[in-house]
C-alpha cells in the first residue's frame, strides 16, 4: 500500500522527538545543535495531530502556528482549492499557479517581501499549498518551505488512510447487516407467527425478544462493543432458534468467566460464528445438536470459541470461505468477522479454524482485554 512508507516515516519522526527529547532534558538540552534539533522535532510534533484529521480550517489555524515557528517565517499561509484556511486572506490568490501546475514558485510581493508557495499533494493530486512568508527571498527558505510542504503532506496521506480504514469497517459492518435481514428476519417472523394463535404470551415474548435483536444488530453508535453485550444479543438470537427448531432439537452449554464480560471485542463478532454453527449444527443433520459457547480469561487476552457437533465441512472449503472465495451468507459472516478481526488487532488475531467432514466444527479466536483505539465506550 503506497501509504505505508509515509506511515513508517511519521512513526519515526514522533518516536525520535520523544526520545530526543527525553536525552536532552537529561542532559540541559547541550549546545546549540542539539537544541537546534530538539526546537525542530518539538514543533513538528505539536503540528502532526493537528494535521491527521485532514486538511481542515480548524486543523490548518492549529498546525499554522507551529509550522511558522519551524520555518522561522515572517508568516504562513495554508490553503485548500478553493479557500484559505489560514493566513492573509489575499492568500489564494498566490496560490492559484501552484494550485494548477503543482510547482513551487517565489513570489516578490508589492511591500518587498517574498512569499514560498509549495503545493501540498495526496495520491499524487494537488489539494492545497503551503505559502511562507519571509522579509527576502532566498534558497534556503525555499527549500525549508519544500521540505516541510512534504512533511504536511505525510500526515495528510496518514488522514486519508485513517478515513479509508473507518469507511472500510463500516461497509464491513453494513455487510453483516446485509446478511442478517433477509434469511434470519423471515425465519424468526414465521416463527412468531406460528405461536400467535396457540400461545399469544410466548408469541409476544419472542417478538420484544425479536425486536431487541434487530435494534442492537442495527445500531448506528460505535464499531465495538463489551463482550457481555454481544453475549446478550446472541441469547437473543439463540432464543428465536430454539423456538423455531424446538427446545430438544438445539442444546446450548454457556460457560462465560464473568471477569471476560467488560472485555471490549468488535461489533457482532460473535453473532454469525453462532449462527453458522446453528446452521451446521442442526439444518444439515438428523435429531438434536449441541452448540458449546466458551470465553475464558487467558491472561492479557480473552479466549472465545464456538463449537457444534453438526455435519463439519471440509478444510480446504473452509480456508476458501475465510479466503472470501466462497460466497453465500454464511461465508460472508465467517470471512467478514475474520478480516475485521485482523484489520483491529493484526494477523496473529484472525479465526481458528478445526473443522472437517462428519466431524463437527470449532471456532476460536483471542482478543487482547486492553488495545490502541479499541474501546466499548
């Protein structure tokens, strides 16, 4: 991905400013160079947050402020396209041949002083400039100017990888929903249905249970959730299988160490490996089928699996399924939970497979009780 180098240089460079900074407030700061160094990182890292929610008004008046100081400029300019986000409001108006051509260019301004107009630049288009301002025109702040121009736009790039993850997550999550309307809402209203007549309590129990269902699975708030309140919502879909399978058919075993249950995990992560073991459990086979659901603590990770004693499937379809080479619904909802997990928490955290035909299957997967950027709340 032609994000990652960019990625890898931003790490470096907050990574060193902390560690030279740490060094030299040990050490007075020494002579001059290393204060001359340590001013630099120290800017550059109070512009980077500013900058990483993208190129914004807000964003460019924050980090406008620190760059001047970096590039030791009488003034600084940041613009969009079509607007200037901070500095001179006769700023755009430099900014139009860069705009246009992506070429850095020195412009004499009609009070003797020069201004240094660099395009800033993601994906190889142009979408702003950086103008400094300086009482003369001279190399050495065109060259600063370029180089911090490049560094802007590091963190730009860093922005817009952000925004592509969250979108990603998000047409992920939209994809389970998919996936849950068609073939569970209409079994589940049959099913209710069935019961209006000869047991209305029971009919209107399995409905508000219904009802909470659809409404957690829906939700708009948040890409994670506690380990207990996926353990609800998939009580509730349990609830509506065994109502419409019957009670004797579909035999469920819980066991749930209470101190996993705060534990903060994906949004419905859980709810398709137990529907597919539903699936497999029981539609494929004769007589009952038992579904063995275990979270258990594992130190600095909680351990999950979910395990059915159903028809299996061979292993070389199953690596297609998580592959996304099989389509259907079941193996969207196994391959969806499979890549979400590994995009949050790496490749070492995607699902366990142990599975073959005849034999039943078991699901497993870890999820560190504490990660960066993971939180129920």
């Amino acid at each position: 991905m032609e994000f990652v180098l960019p990625a890898v240089l931003a790490v470096l460079l907050v990574v060193g400013a902390v560690l030279l900074l740490v060094r030299l407030r040990r050490r007075d700061l020494g002579g001059p160079v290393e204060r001359a160094a340590f001013e630099t990182l120290h800017k550059a890292s109070l512009a980077a947050p500013a900058l990483r929610g993208g190129l914004t008004r807000q964003g460019a008046e924050k980090a406008g402020r620190h760059l001047r100081e970096l590039l030791g400029a009488d003034g600084l300019a940041i613009t969009s396209r079509d607007e200037v986000l901070t500095g001179p409001k006769d700023a755009l108006e430099l900014a139009d041949e860069t705009l246009a051509s992506g070429r850095p260019r020195m412009v004499e301004l009609p009070d003797g002083r020069a201004a240094v107009v660099v395009a800033l630049t993601t994906d190889g288009g142009v979408v702003g400039t950086l103008i400094a301002y300086g009482e003369h025109a001279s190399a050495g702040l065109v060259r600063a100017t370029e180089e911090v121009a490049r560094w802007v736009d590091t963190q730009l790039e860093l922005a817009e990888l952000d925004r592509s993850r969250t979108l990603l997550v998000e047409a992920e999550v939209r994809a389970l929903r998919a996936q849950i309307s068609p073939h569970f809402v209409y079994n589940s209203l049959t099913t209710i249905a069935s019961f209006v007549r000869t047991d209305p309590e029971q009919a209107r129990e399995l409905l508000l249970e219904f009802a909470d269902f659809t409404r957690y699975s829906f939700r708009r708030h948040g890409d994670f959730t506690t380990l207990a309140e996926e353990l609800r919502n998939v009580d509730r879909f349990l609830l509506l299988a065994r109502a419409r399978f019957g009670e004797d058919r579909l035999r469920v075993t819980l066991r749930i160490a209470p101190e996993v249950l705060p534990v903060a995990v994906p949004f419905l992560c859980l709810q398709p490996l137990v529907e597919n073991a539903v699936r497999h459990g029981l539609e494929g086979r004769p007589g009952p089928g038992r579904i063995i659901l275990l979270a258990e603590d594992a130190g600095a990770e909680c351990r999950i699996s979910v395990e059915d004693d159903g028809v299996g499937m061979d292993p070389e379809e199953m690596r297609r399924v998580l592959a996304g080479e099989r389509t259907g619904e079941s193996g969207i909802g196994l391959a969806n939970v499979d890549s979400r997990l590994r995009q949050v928490y790496g490749d070492d955290y995607g699902l366990v497979v142990e599975t073959a035909e005849g034999a039943g299957m078991k699901i497993s997967l870890r999820v560190p009780k504490y990660h960066p950027g993971v939180s129920a709340v």
